[in-house]
C-alpha cells in the first residue's frame, strides 16, 4: 500500500517531465521514422489502432525530412497513410497517398 502511495505521489510530481521527455522521444522517433523499422512499425500500429497521428497532432510530422514542406519528393508536406481515417475493406488496395499533401491544408480530417 505504501509502495502504491509513493509511485502515485512521484506520477504527481514529475507529470510535467514525464510528458516532456515522452514528447521530445516521440519527436525525435518521428524525425527518424524511415530510419528504424521498429519504431516505424510501433507508430503505425498505434495510429491506426486510435486514429492518431503524430504526438501532439498532424503537424508533428513537420519534423521528418522526407514529410517537411520543404521537401521536394513524393512525401514532402504530407502524412504518412497510417494517420488517415480510412475504413479498410479486405481485398481492396490500400491508398497509401491519402495523407498527401495534408501538412499545407488548413482543416484537415484527423484534428
């Protein structure tokens, strides 16, 4: 019971920190999202599992080089197609270009 007490008075404590270092990690995951596999995985997963995307919202992707708007290839000013709010229909091909271009529009669908 004491051991209860003391975990729920340093959640209190160190919320703050807490919610910081699990931005600044998911920021930086976000900016390495090609680069590790696993991680990359994980994200999707729970993007598409709780129709999230980013940390904070859409614009967190603003941080990948291959998403940024100041990127020139296919990706730049985008989101990845796992931020998209689409009904999967087994059988059918997958619009992996659904989160194109989504980074310059001001309303977007998964705010």
């Amino acid at each position: 019971f004491i051991t209860e007490l003391l975990l729920i008075f340093i959640e209190i404590l160190f919320e703050n920190q807490m919610k910081d270092l699990m931005h600044t990690n998911l920021q930086e995951g976000i900016k390495h999202y090609y680069d590790d596999l696993d991680f990359k995985n994980i994200l999707d997963f729970v993007q598409k599992k709780f129709y999230c995307c980013g940390g904070d919202d859409y614009t967190d992707w603003e941080v990948n080089l291959y998403h940024a708007c100041n990127g020139t290839g296919p990706l730049a000013c985008g989101v990845p197609y796992t931020c998209c709010k689409v009904k999967e229909v087994p059988g059918e091909v997958r619009n992996t270009l659904c989160g194109y271009k989504a980074l310059s529009k001001q309303v977007w669908w998964n705010k």
